[in-house]
C-alpha cells in the first residue's frame, strides 16, 4: 500500500500537534477569531496595566515605569525565557533559523537592559549619534560595525522565512497572528509615545506596551511547530 507523503516539518516523528500545545499550533480553518485570541488577550491584559497603573500614586507608577523599573525587569525575564524556549528547539537537531532567531532574541533583551549605554551615551539606533563627537571616532565606526551585522542578520532571517510566514498566515496558524500582534503593538506604542504631551504617561505607555510585545513574541516561540524549522 503506498504511504502517504512525509511533510518536512513533522520528520520528526512526532506531530507538533499532538498533546496539549496541539490548540496553539494547528491550523484553525474556520476559527479565524479563536486564533487572534492570545494577541487580544495580551492587549487586554496590557489596558488592564495602563489603567491600573493611572490609579496608582504618581511616585509608584513612576518607579514602576521608569528604565530598569518592575515593568521593564519583567519585559526582560520574558525575552529570557523565549530564549531558553528557543534553544530548546535545539534539541531536535541543529537549526539556522532557531539559531538566528536565538541571536536576535538575545539583542532584544540586551536593548531592555541597555546594554549599549555601558559603551555608548547615547542609542546605537539613532542616525545622529554617529555624527556627533560625543565619542572617539574609532568607537564610533565600532559601534556601526556591530549595529550593521545585527541589521544584516535580521534582514536575512525575514527574507528567508517571509514565505514560512505567508504559508502559515495562509493556513491560519496562531503564531502568525502573534507577530501581527507584536507589530501592531508597537507601531501604536511608538505613534503614542510620539504624539503624547505627558512625558511620563508616554513613558508608561512604552513600557507596558513592550511587556506586551515580549510576551506576544514569547507566545509566537511556543505556537511555533515544535519540531518544526523556521522555513
């Protein structure tokens, strides 16, 4: 009797949706709410925080909001725990794609904690930093050196997985609309921060806002197939 065809991203043997992650990452033909149900939960959550913050004494919701803050340290312990989800991937054999989006991960977290601001004055992001002489010229074109490689690999992770992600928002996999969630969430996290008056309320608003795009990427390594590669 001929065998069915083998699908490259369950080779494994083990179909990444057997047991209890099974609703987080199959297909949901018919079901297009139900898969936007973790990004609208995580919004949900996050207006719950805004609000609950806004009640709180102006010096605490200060200090909760500031860099370094109770808001931010749990932006970072959640990046560091997609980390460890991601090398757990590894598990199953070596992987470009885990590998970068491992890299990447790690980056995201560092920019939480800052990281740059122990070699640097100012944010490696912005095009004037590297025009103004606050620093050598040689850490400088360091700096630009490290920023370039990072942008490289990033561009190079979405082109060669951009079809992975088409197929999967096509097929109505959660981890898509995960994505989508982050991304929106932090386009309205920047156009508020932007456009607001209140300096502090914009701050507040950054942050609970990237707890909640750490937490939707988060949910995006774990619906991801779990035996699964990244293209």
């Amino acid at each position: 009797m001929t065998q069915p065809p083998v699908i490259p991203e369950f080779a494994s043997g083990r179909a990444a949706t057997d047991g209890p992650a099974a609703a987080i990452q199959a297909p949901a033909h018919g079901r297009e709410w139900r898969v936007w149900l973790p990004s609208l939960a995580v919004a949900a959550l996050g207006v719950v925080g805004l609000v609950t913050m806004s009640q709180l004494p102006p010096t605490v919701a200060r200090a909760a909001a500031t860099e370094a803050g109770l808001v931010e340290r749990a932006t970072v312990g959640v990046l560091i725990f997609a980390i460890v989800m991601s090398l757990a991937r590894f598990r199953f054999g070596f992987s470009e794609g885990w590998t970068q989006t491992t890299f990447l991960l790690i980056v995201y977290a560092a920019r939480e904690l800052d990281c740059h601001l122990r070699f640097t004055p100012d944010s490696t992001t912005r095009i004037r930093y590297y025009f103004e002489p606050d620093d050598p010229i040689s850490i400088r074109i360091f700096v630009f050196v490290v920023m370039a490689a990072i942008a490289a690999i990033g561009l190079h992770w979405v082109l060669a997985y951009w079809p992975r992600f088409l197929r999967d928002l096509r097929d109505k996999r959660v981890w898509t609309r995960n994505v989508l969630g982050a991304i929106a969430i932090c386009v309205v996290a920047q156009v508020i921060d932007k456009t607001t008056k209140v300096r502090s309320f914009g701050a507040t608003i950054e942050e609970v806002m990237e707890l909640s795009t750490a937490v939707l990427i988060c949910l995006a390594v774990l619906a991801f197939p779990r035996d699964a590669d990244c293209k």
